[in-house]
C-alpha cells in the first residue's frame, strides 16, 4: 500500500513539474501577463475604479469574486478546525 502511494506522489509531482515547463521565466518583462494585462491595470485603474490604490483595485474590483472565494475558503477552515479541536463539557 506504501509502495502505490509513494508512486502516485512520484507521478503526480512528475505531472506538475513537467506542467511548468511552458512558464515565463520568473520576471520576464515579455510574458503574456506583463504585456497585455499589467499595462491595462495600471493604465485604467482610476478610470474604472476610482481607486487611487493599484493593488486594493486589483484585490477589490477586478479580482473581488476570486477574493471572495479565498476568504470563503480561509474562514471555513478556520471554523472547521475549531469545531475539530474544541473540547465539549459533559
């Protein structure tokens, strides 16, 4: 039983490794990201937003639903992992 699961985790980290061979390099100013949605967030983000903050812009109006969901996601961990380690009084 050892021997699968060490094998599935060999397989799988194969998989993601082999998945990340098609990044940008780290930084590279000529990614698909620094060079079409970087330029339009930095130049439309008191336009669109009226939000002086480029990052609060980005976390709050263009990425509010992702945000959302994470802190969904956070706060539900949280509360399961106080129901799991609560004591119960008899």
């Amino acid at each position: 039983m050892k021997r699968i699961a060490l094998i599935a985790v060999f397989l799988t980290g194969a998989l993601l490794i082999y998945g990340t061979v098609d990044f940008p390099d780290w930084g590279d100013p000529e990614s698909p990201a620094s060079r079409h949605v970087s330029p339009r967030y930095i130049e439309k983000t008191v336009e669109e937003t009226a939000t002086p903050n480029m990052v609060t812009s980005v976390l709050a109006d263009y990425r509010g639903y992702d945000t959302l969901g994470e802190t969904t996601v956070i706060f539900t961990a949280g509360i399961a992992c106080i129901l799991l380690i609560r004591r119960l009084s008899k």
